[in-house]
C-alpha cells in the first residue's frame, strides 16, 4: 500500500479536484490544462471562473413582492413559513422540519431541546466548519473531537466510542463537504450507549446514505441556507426530524420558550429559549430556491 503523507495526500486530491472541476456543469471550472501538479509542488497557478450564484428568476421577485404586499412578515402571521416546513421535510423523508434563522440556530435550538448545559460533552468530529464547536461553547458544554478518517474525511467512527464518558450528552456527526459521514457506524454506536444523534447537515442538502437522506437518520439534522449554500436565503436554516415531541420542543426553543399561535404545534410551557425565527421573506426565497434544488444539488 501507497504510504499515507502530507505529500501524496495533496499531490492525489489535487488530481481527483482537477477531474471535478474540470467535469462538464460543475460551478467551479479550472481554465488551467496544467493541473498534474498543485501550485506548492511547482505547477502553474489555474484561473477559476464561478457560475454565478444565486441562481433566481421572476419566480423570486413575484415571491417576494407577495410576501411584500401581504403584510404578514413574519411567521407568527404569515403561512410561508410553514409551507416551507412542509416541503422541507418531504424533500428529506422527514415527517417534520421547523425552520429557524441560521444552520448554527438550527443546532443551538436543538442543543436548546435537549437541554445541554455545562458539565455535558458533545463528540464531533474534528474536520469541520468552526460553527459547530461554537454551538458546544455556547451552551458551556465540552467538545470531545474525534479524529478524520483518511479515506472519506469523514469522522472516524471506529475511534468515536473511545471519546465516549459517562458525561457524554450526545453524538455530532458532521456530513462534511456533501458527503455523508458513516451512519451505519453512528448509529449503531448511538443505540448501543443510548445517546441522541444530532446530524450537523449544514453542507449537505439531499446528500443520501444507503438511499436515505441525511438528517432523517438521527433525532434532528441541521441544514444551513446562508448565501454560499446549495439552498440560499441569505441566511437561514433548518431542523429535520421524525420525532413530533422533539421538533415541539424545538419549535418552543426557537420562540421564547413557548409555543405559537397558528401553527399545528400548541402551546409551550415558558422553558428556556430565545427567539431563532424565520421570516415570510426568506421561507418564500426558499421555496423559490427548492423547486432548482434537486437539479442545482
Ligand atoms: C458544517 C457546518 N455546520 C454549521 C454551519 C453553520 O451554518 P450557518 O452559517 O447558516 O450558521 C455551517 C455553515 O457553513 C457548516 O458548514
């Protein structure tokens, strides 16, 4: 076997990422023919050209002129909100989805939900975007990282029950870079020591495991829709989940630790919360956005 070094790991992804850019319809497109070699081993420098990006039409304007006139704004008044939800949640094989204002707000209401606190420990991966440390601090819990695995970039599953301790609260896997982290693995680590999965999903819309989209596997997935996502409302984001007492109770976070007037959830109790809500103006972008979604993914 080929030995593993910081210097055939980059000269091979550096191969594999010119097949991809180089690939017909791919939004990132590599000018340079040049592209054996990456530029810190000696080879020219390519020239990126970037499809641009939103992608939007008179479907988006219209969209949001309704939302304009109709002078329901937010999603305690307005329905696109929960339109969305519904679309959302079909789209992943869920039975709910409850959309919230960032894909950090979507793990902070689930941290939220859950009631994580100091003393608690997370396990996540170490390989991904600083968001979703930043949500363990927040609650004053602890990150316990777990180690990449060389050949998927995904967390190492067969280091993750190592990090587990009696104070684990729950299991983080991150679907890094599109692709999905070994679910198989996860879940059966998460059933064997009873502990909650929260998938952070932020990059990987309508990514599948075995067929199944991610963020139906776990208690709740996290999706981000912040501009450079393959879903984009500026920012915004989104919880799945096929647990109807979970996603109330996330839905409880999210709105000032009670429950909302015109929606199909009730009423809350005052628990803890703050306010993660979405407005009628970015669920209609992104019902815009979802009828691309599949092609554009
Ligand atoms: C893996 C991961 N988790 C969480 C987030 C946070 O999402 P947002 O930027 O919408 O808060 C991101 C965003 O890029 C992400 O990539």
């Amino acid at each position: 076997m080929k030995t593993i070094n910081r210097r055939n790991f980059i000269k091979a992804s550096a191969i594999a990422g010119a097949g991809l850019t180089l690939s017909p319809g791919f939004a990132f497109r590599c000018t340079s023919q040049n592209s054996s070699k990456p530029v810190l081993l000696g080879g020219r420098k390519p020239s990126y050209s970037f499809s641009k990006w939103p992608v939007y039409d008179q479907t988006e304007e219209q969209a949001l002129l309704d939302v304009l006139h109709s002078n329901n704004w937010g999603r305690l008044n307005g329905n696109m909100t929960a339109k969305f939800e519904e679309e959302y949640a079909k789209a992943h094989g869920t039975a709910h989805s409850l959309a919230v204002s960032s894909g950090t707000s979507a793990l902070y209401t689930m941290f939220g939900a859950l009631d994580v606190g100091p003393g608690d420990e997370v396990v996540l991966p170490v390989y991904t975007f600083v968001a979703s440390y930043n949500v363990v601090g927040l609650n004053y819990a602890l990150p316990i990282l777990v180690d990449t695995n060389i050949e998927t970039f995904q967390i190492d599953t067969k280091k993750m029950e190592q990090a587990i301790t009696p104070q684990t609260k729950l299991l983080m896997p991150v679907h890094i870079g599109g692709s999905p982290a070994d679910l198989d693995a996860v879940l059966e680590i998460g059933k064997k020591h009873n502990l909650p999965i929260i998938e952070d999903a932020c990059q990987a819309h309508l990514a599948e495991w075995k067929g199944q989209k991610v963020g139906s596997f776990g208690l709740g997935g996290a999706f981000s829709f912040q501009s450079s996502k393959n879903l984009n409302c500026a920012e915004g984001g989104a919880i799945t989940s096929n647990d109807k007492d979970f996603i109330e109770k996330c839905y409880i976070f999210h709105n000032q630790g009670q429950g909302g007037t015109g929606t199909s959830y009730g009423t809350g109790s005052g628990t803890r919360g703050t306010n993660l809500r979405l407005t009628e103006f970015q669920a209609a972008l992104l019902l815009a956005q979802m009828t691309r979604l599949e092609q554009q993914a």
